[in-house]
C-alpha cells in the first residue's frame, strides 16, 4: 500500500482512498457512522426537549456564543460529545 502512495505521489496523480481502506478501517468508520446517528438522535430529542438535565448534554446545548449569542450547531456538539465517547478508560 505504501509503495501505491509514494508511486501515486511521485507522478502527482490523485490516490483513491475508499480503494485504500483496509477492511479494519471499513469497520471502524460503520462504526462511527452509526454512533454518529445515535448521537444526533439523541441531540435532535434533547433540543425537541428544551428541559435542562443538568448534564454535559444540558450545558453544550445551552452554550451561547458571547459576541453573536449563538447557540451549537449539532455538529458542533457532536464535535465536543464524541471524544468523550470514544476514549478508553
């Protein structure tokens, strides 16, 4: 695989990644990507909601911008959540 990479680097042409992902990393980003909808599922509950929980969850989504007084975009909150969510203890 390294060899491709240096070769397609050498010649200056595009590598196609999805060619290159190993069946590892395939797993790896359907993992991500279902825990991405269960995140959002419960983001998009939580705002529907607008009770305070008292949690992590609570305080991003209260969070306001000090200067334009926005709140998080629901990326930006999946950003900050999903750290938390996937380090080892």
């Amino acid at each position: 695989m390294l060899e491709r990479w240096q070769s397609a680097a050498a010649q200056d042409q595009p590598l196609n990644i999805a060619e290159e992902m190993t069946p590892r990393n395939r797993r790896m980003q359907k993992t991500i990507r279902a825990l991405d909808a269960v995140v959002y599922d419960i983001i998009a509950a939580r705002r529907q909601r607008r009770a305070d929980q008292g949690d992590l969850l609570s305080l991003l989504l209260s969070a306001r911008d000090e200067e334009t007084g926005q709140g998080m975009s629901d990326q930006q909150v999946r950003d900050e959540v999903m750290p938390m969510l996937l380090q080892e203890r």
